[in-house]
C-alpha cells in the first residue's frame, strides 16, 4: 500500500516531489484482495466477494471511506501530472 499511498499524495504537492520509485503498486484494491485470498485458499475469486462487500461496508461505516474508491489506475487517469 505504500506505493498506492505515494501515488496519490504526491498528486496535492507535486512541487516536493522530483520523482516516485515505487514497488509493484496495485490497480484495484478490490481486486487485488480477491486475488490473494484465492491464491492462499485455493477457492476461486467470486466466493470473496461477499466477505469483501461486508468488510467494505464496516471500513465506510466507521471511516466514510470505501475499498472500491481504491482503484489507482483511475485516479491516475484523473490526475496524472501535466
């Protein structure tokens, strides 16, 4: 998540920053969780789908924000430094 976290705070000061080295940051979170999961468990991807929804439910429920908002691919299309 480091690399995720440095994309998108380096977008509001972009002034501090002369470049970005970053270790295999991820697209979708949503996606990436669902990838690990069945790749430790052997189940396949859409079993997770629920547990996800609900854990996204508790997260935005007690912080306002939501697993689906991570999707860096997005917010870099949004975004991207000119």
């Amino acid at each position: 998540m480091g690399a995720v976290t440095a994309l998108m705070y380096t977008h509001k000061t972009p002034e501090k920053v002369a470049g970005l080295i970053l270790d295999s940051p991820f697209k979708d979170l949503r996606k990436l969780i669902k990838e690990l999961a069945s790749d430790r468990t052997g189940l396949p991807k859409f079993i997770f789908e629920p547990v996800i929804s609900y854990i996204d439910l508790e997260i935005k429920s007690k912080t306002g924000f939501s697993v689906n908002e991570l999707k860096v691919k997005n917010f870099m299309q949004n975004h991207a430094f000119k």
